[in-house]
C-alpha cells in the first residue's frame, strides 16, 4: 500500500475494531513499527490482525 491509499484495517484488540483509513505514513521508534493515519493516530503495525481481508499471520 502507498501513502493516501484506503484500506480496512483489523486490530488485535477485544472486540476488534475496523478502520478503513487512508495511509499518511509508515516509520519505526525505537524498534517498533507504526502506520500514521490522516487524524493523527498511530497503529502498531505488531497490532494489526488483517488488511484488506487477509490475515497478516499467515504472512509472518
């Protein structure tokens, strides 16, 4: 995905909320990897459980 793209993201929190959300940036602090959303928030990428669908722990 690029910056400015839309897509629905799945979090590894209960209950699991869905965002569909366009991508302002990606970046790591620390050794941690966040996505940056338009408002301001960040996500965990280590958080995420699906983009678009597709489980991501089939992916890692």
């Amino acid at each position: 995905m690029l910056p400015g793209s839309t897509e629905n993201w799945t979090l590894g929190h209960s209950p699991t909320p869905t965002i569909c959300e366009a991508i302002k940036d990606l970046y790591a602090r620390n050794v941690e990897e966040f996505l940056l959303l338009p408002d301001g928030n960040e996500i965990r990428l280590d958080q995420l459980v699906s983009v678009g669908g597709k489980l991501l722990k089939t992916y890692c």
